[in-house]
C-alpha cells in the first residue's frame, strides 16, 4: 500500500516537473511549435501535447496562427504563446519613508505602482493605506481582480521568512508583527515576507547585473545597511532568515547608539541616516561648508556638495565610504563572493567617493582583485521586483531549463 501511494506521489510530482518545464520553455521563449518544445524540453511528443492542452484550457497558453511554409510541403506548425493576462501578481516593498505597491502580469513585468507614506510605528496603517490602491492599480493594468495570484512583501529589518513575521524592522518601529497573516487576512491569497535585502539579491541574480552569477552578495545601501547572499544559486537566508545583517555589526566601540540596541554598528556609520547626521553635526559645529545653506541635508544633498568640491561634504563621504569598505570585506572575505553588487538610494550618493570606497576593501580584503564591485542595474526598484518575482515563484514552480553554469536565484 506504502508503495502504491508513494509511486502517486512520485507520478504527480513528474508531472509537475513536466508542466513546469514546458510553460518555462513558452513563457521564456516567445512562439514556439508543440515539436519545438518536445525537442527543447527533451520530452515525448505526447506528453507534451497533454501538457499543451491543459495549459490552453486554463488560459495560460494560446495558440497565435502557424509556422512557416514547411519545405516538404507538410502542414504549418501551430504557434504557442505565453498569455500575459492569464495571471497578476501583487508586490509591496515598505520603505522607511515610502511603501511601494506594485502590479505585475503572468510573466513578472510590472505594469503599474503607487507610492503611500509609511507610518512609523503603526504597521497596521502602513498596510491599510497600501492596499487601499489594489483596485485602482488592476483597472490600470487592464487585470481583473480574480487573477491576482500571490502577493510578495519585502521589509527593512529583521524577519523571519518561516513564521511570516517581522521580528524587528527598527527604522519603522515595527517588531513581533505577523505581517503575512495580516496580509492573507485582508486578500485571501498565498504571501511571501522577506527582508528588502534578500528581494534586491532575487532580482538582481534574475534580471540585473549579477544574472548568471552563482554566487554574490547584494549589498543595500539606504536608510540602513544589509546583504542578500546568494551561493551556488541559492539565497542563502540562514537559521530563521536573519542573514546578512552586515548593517548591525558593530565596528566602533562605544559608537554612536543603533536603532538594533547596539552601538557603533555600520549602520550608523555609513547609511544614508548616519551621513544626514554628519551633515547636520557638520553644520553645528559652525564647520564652513555650503550644507548650511541647504533647506535639507540628506545624502544626496551631502553628494551634491561634494561635487561642488565641499570639502566637508566630501569628507563625510569618504568616512562613511570607509567604514563601508570594512563592512563589504568581511562579506568578502567571509564569503568569497564572484561579485558584489550595490544597491540602494545611497550608492549613488557614494559616487563621488568611489576611490575611497575601494581602497578600504583592498585594504581589509584577501585577494579583492579578484571580486567584481558593481552597482545595481535595477536601482531602487530591485527589492519591489524582488518581491513580485518572489510572488511568482510561490504561485508557480519553476523547473527552468538553463544552460550549464546558470543557476535561479530564489
């Protein structure tokens, strides 16, 4: 009886596999030929037609006219197509600032966003507010509401991905939330919670500057400090999903105090809050500089000064480039990444300063030549992409068909 059962299972499962392989093959590939999928997928023709057909009744695939003119003077192929419209999805990204909702089609590109304020300390409302533009936001994308799939959440702090929970997001004043409950009570759909970090490293392996690396680091950059850690393909997300808190490392002894409880950590010294508090200090000081004159004195604010050839401004930078340096060459020489990648709104506010930046890695890196240090391709939009990519991959399986070497990231 056990092996009866366990044969069902084992039977179920490869056609799953099947059926994830050949709708991968037709999503990726554009139109394509039932022949052409048996012999890309290396399946039986009629396993493939069985497949085929399934996926046409569920207005997943449609077929889109024929072929060319076959030679022989046999019949035209019919054509296969991905229907975009067959699925939606939905993406939110909380910032510290800005929450982002975001809606995508079947095959992941996003159609529309909104942005809402993020309350501090009232994770409820933050919420509330997001998912009040759902609505709004499927009529722009010309998707009805039935369609939307799976949602996927990304937050700056601490969560774990197992429980759904937001352990502790300390930038918004969130912690012990049950952020995925709260989210399938209000849509009644399938949810994904994870740290922005690990969304931008998601996005950033599949569609961004680190895609066919195997192994890399995304290092984000913004009003905190964290690391999405892919090895061998994988996201690395560690015991409960606490990995790559590079951000609240403490690396000044009896530092200035971190939101996490600790003091001196990276974060406060070298993210996009700790430079607008050097600037205002700067100023405080009565330090001659043009930030005085500035209305705000955030990080990019600090760059463009620096630019301008301030002598203050480019001072902040380069200390926040340092100890930046020395947080990236403990990934570095931890990990032995092929690639690090930066994100996040303050990389570019880091620009000006680029040299110190990399000298400090050198300096505190084995073999630093050796890793490549780019900035991210996607920009601030990686962790919303991150999340609906996330959405998909809970929705639908994927069993891609890849060349040697190239592995998913998820």
């Amino acid at each position: 009886m056990q092996e009866h059962v366990q044969g069902k299972v084992d039977s179920r499962a490869m056609r799953e596999v099947n059926r994830s392989i050949v709708l991968d093959i037709i999503r990726r590939g554009g139109r394509v030929s039932r022949t052409d999928l048996a012999r890309r997928s290396a399946l039986t023709k009629p396993t493939v037609s069985a497949i085929v057909e399934d996926l046409i009744a569920r207005g997943i695939v449609q077929e889109v006219g024929y072929g060319k003119t076959v030679a022989s003077g046999g019949r035209r192929a019919r054509l296969l197509e991905f229907n975009d419209n067959s699925a939606a999805y939905l993406g939110i990204r909380f910032g510290v600032n800005t929450t982002t909702v975001a809606i995508a089609d079947a095959r992941g590109e996003i159609r529309a966003t909104r942005d809402t304020a993020s309350v501090r300390g009232d994770a409820r409302r933050s919420l509330a507010e997001a998912l009040r533009s759902i609505d709004e936001l499927l009529r722009e994308s010309s998707l009805p509401r039935e369609r939307l799939q799976a949602v996927g959440v990304s937050v700056p702090g601490l969560v774990d991905q197992g429980a759904g929970e937001v352990t502790l997001a300390p930038n918004l004043g969130w912690s012990g939330l049950p952020l995925r409950s709260l989210v399938q009570e209000a849509l009644g759909l399938p949810v994904v919670v994870d740290n922005v970090t690990n969304a931008g490293a998601i996005a950033e392996g599949r569609v961004g500057a680190a895609r066919g690396v195997r192994s890399f680091v995304w290092v984000y950059i913004g009003s905190g400090i964290g690391a999405g850690i892919v090895i061998d393909g994988q996201l690395f997300h560690g015991h409960r999903g606490f990995s790559g808190e590079i951000g609240h490392c403490p690396l000044v002894s009896d530092g200035p105090q971190c939101g996490c409880g600790l003091r001196g950590c990276l974060e406060v010294l070298a993210s996009g809050q700790a430079i607008a508090r050097a600037a205002e200090e700067a100023v405080a000081r009565g330090e001659e500089t043009v930030l005085a004159r500035c209305e705000r004195r955030d990080a990019l604010a600090v760059a463009n000064a620096a630019r301008a050839g301030d002598e203050v401004a480019r001072g902040i930078l380069t200390s926040a480039s340092e100890y930046l340096g020395v947080g990236i060459s403990f990934l570095m020489n931890l990990l032995n990444p092929a690639m690090v990648v930066l994100g996040g709104a303050v990389t570019e506010a880091l620009e000006p300063v680029v040299a110190p930046l990399r000298a400090s890695v050198e300096k505190h890196t084995l073999q630093s030549e050796t890793v490549k240090i780019v900035p991210s391709s996607l920009g601030e939009r990686a962790p919303l992409i991150g999340s609906v990519l996330a959405a998909m991959d809970l929705s639908v399986r994927s069993y891609r068909v890849v060349a040697t070497g190239e592995r998913m990231v998820g």
